[in-house]
C-alpha cells in the first residue's frame, strides 16, 4: 500500500521489495534504488531477522509471540523488538497499530513518540465506518479525510492506516495519499480472487498464523453468500505444536474446513499433525482432515454448493494450491434436497462447574470471581463464602433434591447462592424481587419452596411456613489455607434449576433443567464466546430471566469476572452503556431490545456483544459492527438457555446458527417428519440441552416434550419450540416467527392468554385480547382490548392496572387498554387481534391544551415522540398510566439527556413519576456546577427530585426536610426520621400523634450509591439541616432500611458537633457498625432481618456496638410491611416508649410488641 502510493503521488526515485506482487501492471514486481535514498521492503521476524534490519523508518503493525522459538523464547522476542526499535535513525519515524496489545506493551517500555493508528480513539490517526468500502479517516483535530478501500477485513483498514500515516511522515497529503490507495487493488496471496469455472468463488491467501486466519476468515464473512469454508495447509510444526488451539479456534470462524498436512517449512519432522487432531477433537469444530491435495480436490468437488467461498490458504512448499484448485475444480453436482437436521458437535460431558471453580481457585486463588460497584469477592473468597452459605443452608434443613428459592436485589450473593444450592445438589429457583406477591406466592407455591435465601434489600416473602436464610449474617471470607473442597457426586439428571415462563392457562409455568444440561452450556458456551480469565462478563438480565444464569455459569466455566451493575447503574439505556465502559466489560449480554437503547459509544474493553432471547434486527448488527464478536444466540428456556449460535455481520442474514455441543435443531412438519432443506417447518429441539418438563405439570410436558424418529436416527426425546424455521444453503437456520399466538417482547416469551385470564377476573369485564404492537415510528407496546359484560360499566384504567400489577411482572403489563364492542373472532372462532382498532393515544391526533414551564414542554413533547400523541393530559399525569414502559422510559432518558445535556441516573424512582418532577430534576441538574451532579456529588440535587411529591411543609432553604404539620412543640418531643417515601412520612405521622414532632428526610435509594465517603457527606447535610431546623434541645434521630444506615452517619457527625443525640432508633439493620450513643433497635417478628431468628446471641454482638446502651424492641410484621395500617400503630408505640427512656439501657433483652 505504501509502495501504491507513493508512486501515484510521484515519487519515482525511491526502490522497494513487497511480500507478494502486485495485481497491478503499473509497477513491476520490485526496483532497485539510488545509494541514499528511500527503500520501502516487508521486514520479518522470523531466523532472527529482526537483530539484521537497520531501519530508517518503521511501520509496526503488530507484535506477538510468532517466531519466539527463533529468539529463545518470549521474553527474548521481546527484547529483540526493542531493540530493534532503538535501533531506529535519528529523524526516522515510527507508525504503531495502537489497537495491537503487543505493539502497546511495546511503547510503554519505548521512550521514543510514535503516530499511533486504529479505530480506538487513543490513536492519533484512526478510521471510523462510513459505508460499505467507505472509511473516515481522522489525524487528530482535523477534517476526516474519505477512504474508498477495495480489500475487505478490519486488517486490511489497518494496514491502510499505516500506509497512509507513513506517507504523511514522508511529505504525501493525507487526502492525496487517500485518492491513491482507492485503485489499489491487493497484492497477490492476500486474500487474492482466482477465476473458476466451479460456481463458486475461491480466494487465494498466505496467513499461516492463528491471528492471519481468522483476520482472513472474517473479512470474507460479510461478502459470502453461501458458506464460507477454509482450506489450512498449517506451515512449520513448532508453531503448530504450540498453538494447535488457537488454530482450531481461528477455523472456527469458518463453516467447514479441510485440513492437510503440516508443511515442515525445513524443520525435522514434528507432532503438529497429532496436536492439531487433539485439538480438533477437543473443540469439535466442522473440520475434516484430508491426507493430501488429490484427496482434497475430491473431498471438494463432492462436498462444494454452489455460492459457497473457498479460502484457501496453503505455504510455499510445492507448487501453488490455490491456481491449481481453480482449475481443477469442476462445477458442484446437482443432488437431493437434505432434510433440515442440524446436530452440534459431540463432546463428552465429564467435567463439573463446581470442581473447575475449585481448579480456578487452586490456580489464581486471588483472581477476581465477580465484582459490583467498589465490592468484588476473589475465588478464594467465593469459595469460602459458597461453603458457608452450604453450611447455612444444610443447618436449615436443605437437602439434596429440595428447591430453594433466592430473592436477591442486585448483590454478590446471586452467585454466592447459586452455587452452594448446587454444593448440596438442591434444585436452585431464582425469585425475582419485583415480581408481585401473588405471583411470587403462586411460584413457591408450584414447586413447594420451603427455604428461600434473601438479605437486608429483599422484599417480604409470602407465605408463614417457609425458613428464610439471611445470606447478610454470613461471616466474611476466611483464609483457604488448607481447604479441600470434597465434592459428592449428584445425578447428572436430577434438577439443576427451576425458571418460570408464561403460561397459557394463567399460571407460570416452572421449567426443570437438569445438572448435565447446566454443565453442557457452562463449558460449550464458555469456549464459543471466548471467555477466558481475563474475560469480564456482564450480568444486566432480569434475575428470573434463564440468560441471568448462562451469565453466572459460563463466567465461572472460563475463570472469567462477573460484573454486576448497581441498581444506579443498571437502568436501560445510557446508564448502561456507561456502566459498559467503567466495568471495563469485555462480554456484554443483553436483550436486542435492551441492546438497541444504549447508545454505541467507545467501550475499548469489549470484544463480544451476546443477544437472546428474540429477534435480532440487522441494524442491530449494523450498529454494533465495531465490537470484534457480535453473536445471536436462540433457545427457550426449556432448551437450557440458548441452544444455538451464530456471529452476525452487518451484510450477512442474521441467523440462528448451529447449535452447541451434544445438541441438535431440526425442522418438522405438522406429521413430525423432517422437512427438505430450503422449506419451512417448525424448530424442534434435542439433545442434552433440553428440560426435564414443566415442574407439577405432566400433561403440558407431554405434550411440549415428544419422542420423534429422525432418518437414521434412533427415537429421540425433542422439544417442540413453537418457532418457524428454515434452514439456508450454508446450513445455518433462519427463525421466522411464532406459529402461535405466544410473542417475545423484552426478552421474555409471553402467553397473551395468561394476560387475558387476569383480565377477565376484573369484575365485570366478559372478554379480552392482548396483542403486541409496533406503531410506526414507535417501540413495540401490548395492547389490551376488553369488552364488559352487560349492564357493567367500563373500570377505571388505574383500577384494572392496579389488579394487574398484583399478578403479571412488569413486563406483561399493557401499555394501552381499550374496552370495544366485541373481539372479532374467525370462523374457526380464534381471536383476530389483528383485526383490532388502534388505541387513540398511538393515533396522530392535536395535542392536547398544555399548561407548565418551558422545560415541561420540552418533555411533554419527547415523551408524545415515544408514546403518540394526546397520551397526556397534563403534567402531573402518571406517565406509567399513559403508556410509558421500560423500554420506552429508557428511550425516554436517552433523549432527555441529549436534549438537555444532562446526566440521569434511574427512571425507577419518583423523580420520574410525571413531566413536573422529570421538570424539577432536569432543572436542577441545569442550576448545579458542571461535574457536581453525577454519581451523587451534590446531594440536594440528587434527592431534590425524588422528594418533589412528598407530602407536608419543606424546613428551611434546601428543601429537603419535611413536617407535616409545622407548629408548636413540647420540647424534647421532636423526632427527625429517614424513610425510603413520602408515604412512609404520611402514615407514621399519623400514627404517632400531635405529640411528636415528626420531621422526614428521604434515605439515598436509586438516588446516590453508598460508599463511606457518600454517606459521611449525606450525613453532614443531614445533620446541617437538622441542627437549622432544631438549633438546640434534645434531639432525637432514627430510620428505616437504608435510612437507618444513613442516620447512623448523621448521628456521628452530630456528635462530632456537639450535638449527640439522646436516642437514635435502627430499624431492620442488616449491619451493626458500632456508634457511641445510646440506640433503639427495631426487627419485625417474623422478619428475615431479625438476629434473634438467624444467630446464637445476637446481644453479644449488639454489647460490642453500642457501648453507650442499647435496647430492642421486636414488632408484629416482616420486612417491607411496617407502614400500613396496624403495624403502623405498633412502630409508633414502639417508638414513643423509646423517646420517653432515659439516654437508653445498659443493654436489655428484647421487648416483644405482640399484635393484637
């Protein structure tokens, strides 16, 4: 490229000597040159070159450990490139791949200034994607120059860039150089086109390296349009010995490859050939060994389709290949149709997770195992932690084969509790912490939950009898020294796990997954997605969602870190996106739903971008197309988790792929015989991936889980999935829909029936259909027609949503409801909902009389751009009622902070209750100093928001301290108290009376992450406007929750004021940190936070906390209950016989409030 361009520019007295020649009859195959002046030639490591080159100028494109047996090893292969960058002329210049690890290394130990290139934006001239063939190239601060580059690959644009920062060095215009390189046309035998009279189309190339292969590989990938198959002569058995691996896994970018030999290239013979066999057994990849160049042509000519690409790519030794399999090859034969059968390679399943943990552990014992926020856990610590929580668990009576519920926020301890589930060999059944309690109650219920793991955040659990174990009283991480993790062994098809679907009939259905089929994806998936111990991989799904676990054991599978975001973090869309960048993600896993709110920004860690769990749009793929690995992955959950694979370009169909190890896809007919190739049909699954069935529902497996013959096969057990299949020339599946009426939205699969039983228990609604919608220019939303028996009037919207959220998660929760005369039906009396009238509000229609300041306005029209127009009515609307869902609140947050260019965090909370508290956050973040606003900085203009609709009269000039009923008070009567909600401020004002002086402040939750610097600066704010409000007397302090957590930091500060309070009240603490002043401590009786139900002697550990006194006092209720109505009234007893104690107790026994 170099030589091309420099020549076009005009400079005719300079000599060289490429690689390969060129294409081109412009320029001979290499020139000599006049003593003194420029020679442009291709440098090699290889024989200990490097020690040879005395360069007066070097292009380094990129620096690995090829040849480093010629150098004595790694290290001195290092070494040698040093010096041979030392070695550099004085006023040379030096253009680095900045994007190549090695080459970076390399410039850290290197004083000299280097023109770094790449795509990433450390690089000082770098390319970004402008079309197809098309490239902005980008020097600094300056305009973009446009490439058009006819050879295809990343590779290729890099060495293009490498090309041009040189000529620039050498006095050429970047735009000039630009024009030069649009006729360059490649040189021979890199990825060199050969003419064949065979229909297909045959590239003819040189990598011999792992890194070369797959470069080739995928460059090739985008434009073929058939199947894309290899042909590796491997060169020299030293590289092959030590890389059979990495060979095996650069062939894996290929559909199918032909290996031959190994050519010695010189050296004595070697075991190259049997270590690439191992590996190739390992790996399983489609690759057939051939014994030579006649037994590959015949191997071709019976194997080739018409359209697929031949790559091959063979060494020196001989004569040519490549030219003389283009002439050899004969057109491919006309053959009958195969059916649609597809089989994953087989691999026996003789690993177990929990063994290859231990191994990690044994290996890198201090190497991080899963991390969120500032908290990580080690695999030493993991394990120990693991072993404890079993010890735990086993104490309460778990066993083997018992379910086990977790209900988990977002927590180290989702991993932590998984896997002592599996120590015991009990059946583990994730319990998502938003799902409504009935639904939540009607789970356990399914599969008799009795024991349910939980910790300080976790909502109450239904249900009287059931034994929860609080995972937050564990001790923390003891030394290994000396641990031998004994495993027993368990039935490989006994349960593993339990994940909850939609159910047509109105009730979840629990799907059972067996310990073999978990193990299976662990390690299959771990290898295909290149998850290695360096690798950090994303865990954003849902909890109950069966992605949530394929992160948590694939993660494990590879040593890799999971990364969990906190719950200010993991909001969809821009929040995640820069949790993506911070974590330093290197694997991200997400929804395409999910996947398409985040804005495509510099994330320089990622390499592999995972959907599942619904389509995946090509625009997807599109946007995307600058991470190395994009991957579509399908399967439902009655398959464990995904079942198949395939990476996607933008250019490319996007397909389902081939499937894992000891799995199968085929495509059948309504008689359950396999259709030909090219037909449609539906997906039926097989192999070790599938369920053992739906959880207490026999009839339904039965019917879902079939045995079926296949041609040449013996009668197998296979999952009928629903889903309409077809099966391209290149073997790869096509998934084309739904042949029923179940629909994927979010991720999940949904039963619309489910969702119309529970409206039509509403009373006085007769009928109902629920579709999903895709207005134009709007997010996908589900719609809900009913029609109302006779004589009933039409609910209130509110009411009907309200009964709703009771049973459905969010996620199955309408957008829109529309009461009509009839659900039009066929006349096969099925349910037409595409024959159902449009909901007024995604209709265009004037917006509605408006009223509020020039923000709201602006919001007002960014939220009709997502929900159509007429939605809202006014600005105090609930933005949930108008049909604001997750997906487009996120789509939401991203336009509000393009449009005001500001920083929001979660649209969980109350600041994102309606346009007037969006309007009050936005203008605050607008008044407040640039940089204070994020990550909880300033926190009046964090909390500020969220507290807009509390109830009562703001104190003093921040706003953020509240009475209810300002007035006179009795002195020493006046309580300052940190709830989680207005609400919680209403009804405990009421309960305790005109005696009390309440005063409310709002704890830090979905507003500031907690860290000890947030909550020493929360708790100086506090504890300001406290003394502002009350400047002398007695105070007296307290809180719930995380309020409890937070005034304990603001009586701290106050007693480094002066001002130490005569009582502070805790409430449900998970964490007894010590504090000098006297202090009440509130549990509910029959909550999980409740020491005296989880340890020997609580009060031993109270005594060494609360040095100044201490008592406690047990109320009726469980955790999360307390503010309504009769426990209410308890706490206010409880909290006014605490006001009226004398600067507390020396540490009493507790005092037990039964109910009445």
């Amino acid at each position: 490229m170099l030589i091309h361009i420099l020549a076009q520019a005009g400079l005719r007295d300079f000599g060289y000597m490429p690689g390969g020649s060129f294409q081109t009859a412009d320029l001979s195959p290499a020139r000599l040159n006049a003593p003194g002046t420029l020679f442009v030639t291709e440098a090699c490591e290889a024989h200990g070159a490097l020690g040879d080159w005395q360069p007066g100028h070097i292009i380094l494109t990129n620096a690995d450990d090829d040849h480093a047996d010629h150098y004595g090893g790694p290290e001195g292969l290092r070494q040698a490139f040093a010096t041979f960058l030392a070695r550099l002329a004085a006023g040379g210049s030096l253009l680095a791949c900045g994007d190549d690890p090695g080459v970076q290394s390399l410039l850290e130990a290197d004083p000299r200034k280097a023109l770094t290139y790449g795509f990433g934006k450390q690089n000082r001239l770098r390319a970004e994607a402008a079309g197809t063939d098309l490239w902005h190239i980008r020097f600094e601060d300056q305009d973009p120059v446009l490439l058009r580059l006819r050879l295809p690959g990343r590779h290729n644009v890099l060495n293009a860039l490498g090309a041009l920062g040189m000529a620039m060095r050498l006095g050429v215009n970047l735009s000039t150089a630009a024009e030069a390189l649009a006729g360059f046309s490649g040189v021979s035998r890199r990825l060199q086109p050969l003419q064949t009279s065979a229909a297909i189309t045959l590239y003819d190339d040189f990598a011999h390296h792992p890194t070369e292969i797959r470069a080739a590989l995928c460059a090739l990938r985008p434009g073929a349009t058939g199947r894309l198959i290899a042909v590796l002569q491997p060169q020299l058995h030293s590289r092959v010995s030590a890389r059979a691996d990495a060979f095996v896994e650069a062939l894996s970018q290929a559909d199918l490859s032909y290996l031959l030999p190994v050519s010695a290239e010189g050296e004595s013979k070697g075991d190259g050939d049997a270590a690439l066999l191992a590996a190739l057994n390992r790996r399983q990849i489609p690759c057939q060994p051939v014994a030579g160049r006649e037994a590959l042509l015949a191997q071709l000519q019976e194997d080739l389709r018409p359209d697929d690409t031949l790559l091959v790519m063979a060494g020196t030794s001989g004569a040519p290949l490549a030219p003389w399999l283009a002439a050899a090859l004969q057109p491919p034969r006309e053959r009958r149709r195969d059916f649609s059968i597809l089989h994953g390679p087989e691999r026996k399943i003789d690993r177990d997770l929990l063994a290859e943990i231990a191994g990690h552990c044994r290996r890198n014992p201090t190497a991080p195992a899963v991390e969120i926020g500032s908290r990580s856990l080690s695999y030493a610590d993991l394990l120990q932690r693991v072993e404890n929580l079993a010890a735990l668990l086993r104490k309460s009576g778990v066993k083997q084969g018992l379910s086990v519920g977790v209900c988990l926020g977002r927590s180290l301890d989702r991993l932590t509790s998984f896997l002592a589930i599996l120590r015991l060999g009990a059946v583990y059944v994730p319990l998502d912490p938003q799902l409504p309690r009935e639904r939540m109650a009607k789970m356990m219920q399914q599969v008799a939950l009795r024991h349910v793991v939980v910790n300080a955040a976790s909502p109450a659990v239904p249900g009287w009898r059931r034994k929860t174990i609080n995972c937050g009283f564990l001790p923390d991480p003891a030394s290994l020294a000396a641990f031998d993790w004994a495993l027993p062994e368990f039935d490989p098809q006994s349960a593993g796990y339990i994940v909850f679907t939609s159910g047509t009939s109105g009730t979840p259905k629990a799907v059972e997954v067996p310990r073999q089929a978990l193990t299976n994806y662990a390690f299959d998936a771990a290898e295909a997605f290149g998850i290695t111990p360096t690798a950090r991989v994303s865990q954003l799904h849902s909890f109950g969602f069966d992605v949530a676990i394929g992160d948590m054991i694939m993660a494990m599978a590879g040593g890799a870190c999971l990364v969990l975001p906190t719950d200010l973090t993991a909001s969809p869309g821009a929040p995640v996106g820069r949790f993506i960048a911070r974590a330093r993600i290197t694997h991200l896993s997400l929804t395409p739903s999910a996947l398409a709110l985040i804005p495509a920004g510099e994330c320089p860690d990622l390499t592999h971008v995972v959907v599942a769990g619904e389509p995946c749009p090509s625009a997807l793929v599109s946007r995307w197309s600058h991470i190395p690995q994009f991957i579509n992955a399908y399967g439902p959950s009655e398959a464990t988790i995904e079942v198949s694979y395939a990476r996607c370009h933008p250019e490319g169909p996007i397909t389902i792929g081939r499937p894992f190890a000891n799995c199968g896809i085929c495509l059948l007919n309504a008689g359950q015989n396999p259709v030909p190739q090219g037909d449609e049909g539906e997906i039926w699954i097989f192999g070790e991936g599938l369920a053992l069935g739906y959880r207490g529902q026999p009839e339904l497996t039965a019917e879902r889980f079939a045995t079926v013959t296949l041609p040449g096969l013996a009668p197998r057990r296979m999952y009928r999935s629903g889903d309409r299949g077809r099966q391209l020339k290149d073997g790869r599946f096509l998934c084309l829909g739904r042949m029923d009426n179940q629909v994927k939205f979010k991720g999940y699969r949904i039963e619309p029936e489910e969702i119309e039983a529970r409206i039509c228990a509403f009373p006085g609604i007769a009928d109902a259909a629920v579709s999903l919608l895709k207005p134009e220019g709007l997010p996908e939303r589900l719609i809900a027609h009913f029609v109302m028996a006779p004589d009933a009037d039409v609910p209130e919207i509110a009411a009907l949503r309200s009964h709703l959220s009771r049973w459905l998660p969010a996620y199955m929760l309408p957008a829109f409801f529309l009461p009509v005369q009839q659900i039009p039906r066929s006349l096969n009396g099925k349910r037409e909902r595409s024959n159902l009238p449009l909901p007024p509000g995604l209709q265009t229609a004037p917006a509605p009389r408006r009223s509020g300041t020039p923000t709201e306005e602006k919001i007002i029209a960014l939220v009709e751009a997502q929900i159509g127009h007429g939605a809202l009515n006014g600005v105090r609307d609930p933005l949930s009622d108008a049909g604001l869902d997750s997906i487009a609140m996120a789509n939401l947050l991203f336009a509000l902070e393009e449009a005001f260019d500001v920083r929001l965090i979660s649209p969980e909370d109350e600041a994102f209750e309606t346009v007037e508290t969006l309007g009050l956050l936005i203008d605050t973040l607008l008044a407040q100093p640039a940089g204070t606003t994020e990550g909880g900085g300033n926190f009046a203009a964090r909390l500020l928001p969220h507290v807009a609709r509390w109830p009562g009269t703001r104190i003093g000039s921040s706003g953020l301290l509240f009475r209810i009923k300002p007035g006179p008070q009795m002195p020493g009567s006046s309580l300052f108290w940190c709830f989680q909600s207005g609400g919680e401020l209403a009804a405990l004002h009421e309960a305790l009376g005109p005696q009390v002086a309440l005063y409310g402040l709002r704890s830090g939750h979905l507003a500031v992450d907690y860290t000890p610097g947030t909550l020493t600066a929360m708790g100086q704010l506090y504890a300001r406007l406290i003394c502002e409000a009350q400047p002398e007397g007695t105070l007296h302090i307290g809180g719930n929750c995380q309020g409890g957590m937070v005034m304990r930091a603001v009586g701290l500060e106050l007693i480094a004021m002066g001002r130490e309070p005569a009582m502070t009240i805790l409430m449900e603490q998970g964490r007894f940190s010590p504090y000098p002043a006297p202090v009440t401590l509130l549990f509910g009786e029959r909550s999980y936070l409740n020491p005296y139900a989880q340890l020997a002697d609580p009060d031993q550990i109270f005594r060494r906390a609360y040095p100044a006194g201490y008592s406690v006092d047990i109320l009726p209720g469980a955790h999360g209950s307390y503010f309504t109505p009769d426990p209410v009234r308890a706490l206010a007893a409880a909290i006014s016989r605490s006001l009226s104690r004398p600067g507390g107790g020396a540490g009493k026994a507790p005092e037990l409030q039964a109910s009445q």
